[in-house]
C-alpha cells in the first residue's frame, strides 16, 4: 500500500470472529508481486442470507452484474473477490473470465454456482486473466480459516493506505449478535456507492427481504452519504451476508431486537464509510458538511453534495482558508430552492455569515484556527422548512492529482 493517509486510524480494529464464517488470502498475480495477496475467499454456512447493493454507473462491470442476477435468490455460500484489476468495460472476454472464477470457486468448493458472489477491483478496460485465479482458489479452498480480517482487509485493497474494518454487536432475542465488516476504497468515490467494495458479515438471523431493506436504509446515511471526487466506480458492491448461527429469527422490524440489529449495522457501515473519506487520495482533511433548514431532505442532500464535491471549497479547506463564499457558491449553483438573505453558514461552532451577509464583529481568527485541525466541520443552515443532510468530504490537494495520474504507471 501506499505511504499511510494521516488521517488514517492509529490501528486496524480488533474484529472478533463471526460464527459461520471462514477466510482465506491467497497470490492470483492479477497485477501486484507475490509480497501483495490480491485474491479473498470467503466461505460461509450453509443457510446464510444476503443482501446487496450495486453501482448505478451504466458500465457495470460483468462481476457487478453477477451479483446482481443472484442477489434476488436470498443465500450465499461463498465470495471471491479479486484485487488490481477491475474486469470492467472488457466485454464478452470480462464476462467469460467472471464466469471461469465464479465455476473454479464452486468446483473446488462444491457450491451451487447461483450462491457463490464474485466482486473485481483495479485497472478498468484490462479483461480479468482468470486463469490466474485457478490455482489461487484451489489454495485459498484448502487454507480457509487461516486469515483473519485485516489480511482480508488488506487483500481488497488497491490504492487504499490504510485497511477498512468495524464492527458492533447488537442483542436479538436474547442474544448477542456481532457484525464484522471490511471495505476498500480511497479514490473514486461519490454517491451511488460512493472505487469502493464493501463487506459486512454478521452471525444474526435475517429473512433475506428484511436484510434488503436494512442495507438499503444504513447505504443511504453511509456509502451513499460520502465523496472524495465526484467519480462513481464501475464496480461499487456492498453485500451483507447473515449466517443465522445466532438469536431469533428477524422476520420484521417488528421482530425482537430488529432495531438494536438495524442500529448496530448503521454503525458498522458509517464507520466504515468515514475510513474511506479519511483515506481519500491525497486528503489531509476530513470534512463534515451539515445542511438544515432545507424544503426537505432530499433538497438538503443535493446541496449537500454541491457543496461537497466542488473543486473550490475543497481547495480552500486544502489551503485552510475561511472563504466562506465559496461554501455559497456551492450552495447557489445546487439547482435547489435557496434565499440568499436566509442563508447562515459556520464553520466549527463559529457563525461566518448569517441573513445573507457577514455577521457584525466577525474574527476570522477562531475560524482559521478551525481550519488548521485535520477534522473540518461545515455547517450551512436554508431557514425554509425542515430538510436536512450530512455528507462526508474531503480536501483536494496535489496528491490527488500525482496519484492519479500514475495510477496504471
């Protein structure tokens, strides 16, 4: 991995294990050397339930597609998931090379084919050499169990700094239920999954449809609440698997412990969704951004994200300048209903401008004192109706750009 993010955690989580569930890291040599492991297989319990959400890019890789024409069956037995190349926009060639992993996998393991998910991350526009991974998997078969999950965590990574985990425990029917989840991702990154791959693993009992609508809720206030460039990948897959090796079953969210479950999950994802941002290519910020007062929250969102995603405002915090116009900038050209002598915007927990204008006395001191800490709060309040949003950015620096443009060097 690269030189380590300084907003990166000072260490990877201690994750407990999650019954039902083994690991495995092996070299498929798809791109890194052999020092760098870059094939992960997981295989888990006969009646484990998953639920996913996909990219929304029209490019899809053909590893995004797979998942998608099996989500709708509801189990799981297996994942594989492929580091350094992303087999996407490789046609009938990336297809036939997702389909080669996906059979290798459930041969070696003996699974159904419709229960075993696949996800590829990397260089997009290179066809996956499958039969690098043949090998690989029969290895990875035989070694299940031997990795844990900061060398998974590590296996999917690509430009990424640091590895991505949490983990929290909820109390269903009596029991305590643990989730573990592990993500990659750091350039690349905008709403409709925010490149980024995602895994969540958790010992509870969830009827598929159920755990569908929970992912969808904890995506939204997390992967989906998070951007570093605006670029939204060809491969973003979240996928949550469900063992069913603890408490009772949650049918409803009227079911016992279905809310602590709900709860615990929103915690693991948006913990995870912030390492992202904290990993972001280049970044030396960590920028929150709140927005009230909106006519509802979807306009909040788009607003949010504006201001978010603009080149300006990004280099300004960079540059830990107080430029609060360009926070207004952002918020003028979002398209969203929004009265200029209305508009208040802080920054911390000091008020820059309020009404339309300056506020009286303003010392711009406590706000470039703010600026000069790696952790940005931003707040902008409408004053037209209850709307609100959060969104998690970061800076733009020139690292961004040397990353990027050596990317496949």
């Amino acid at each position: 991995m690269s030189e380590r993010s300084p907003l990166a955690p000072a260490l990877f989580p201690e994750l407990p294990p999650v019954e039902g569930v083994r690991i495995a890291v092996t070299h498929a040599g798809y791109r890194y050397p052999e020092s760098r492991m870059d094939l992960t297989l997981v295989v888990l319990d006969e009646g484990t339930t998953i639920a996913g959400v996909t990219t929304k890019s029209l490019c899809p890789s053909p590893e995004v597609e797979w998942c998608r024409e099996r989500l709708s069956g509801g189990t799981a037995r297996a994942l594989v998931v492929s580091s350094g190349n992303s087999n996407a926009f490789t046609g009938k060639k990336g297809a036939a090379a997702a389909h080669a992993v996906g059979s290798r996998a459930a041969e070696v393991l003996n699974l159904n084919l419709d229960e075993v998910f696949l996800s590829a991350t990397g260089v997009i526009g290179v066809p996956l050499p499958a039969e690098r991974a043949f090998d690989a998997l029969g290895s990875a078969a035989e070694a299940l169990g031997s990795a844990d999950w900061q060398a998974a965590a590590l296996a999917i990574g690509t430009t990424d700094t640091f590895p991505k985990g949490a983990t929290a425990q909820a109390v269903v029917g009596g029991e305590t239920v643990t989730l573990v989840g592990i993500a990659k991702g750091s350039g690349m990154i905008a709403p409709d999954m925010a490149t980024m791959l995602g895994y969540i693993f958790t010992d509870a009992n969830v009827a598929p449809a159920m755990l569908q609508s929970m992912l969808n809720d904890a995506n939204a206030t997390s992967f989906n609440s998070i951007t570093v460039d605006g670029d939204t990948s060809t491969s973003d897959t979240v996928l949550l698997f469900a063992t069913g090796r603890t408490g009772s079953r949650i049918e409803g969210m009227d079911s016992p412990g279905a809310d602590a479950f709900a709860s615990a999950l929103r915690q693991v994802c948006e913990d995870l969704a912030r390492q992202i941002v904290r990993d972001g290519e280049g970044a030396s910020k960590f920028i929150t951004i709140n927005v009230d007062g909106a006519e509802s929250d979807e306009s909040a969102r788009v607003i949010a994200l504006s201001v978010a995603n603009s080149p300006l405002v990004k280099t300004a915090i960079a540059g830990e300048d107080a430029n609060w116009g360009r926070v207004v900038m952002a918020v003028g050209k979002a398209g969203q209903p929004a009265d200029r002598d209305r508009l208040a915007i802080r920054f911390g927990t000091v008020t820059v401008a309020r009404d339309g204008e300056v506020v009286d006395g303003y010392d711009e001191a406590p706000v470039a004192q703010h600026l000069k800490g790696s952790d940005i709060d931003i707040g902008i309040s409408l004053g037209l109706g209850d709307g609100r949003a959060r969104f998690w950015t970061c800076d733009l620096t020139h690292g961004y750009i040397t990353i990027n443009a050596d990317y496949r060097s």
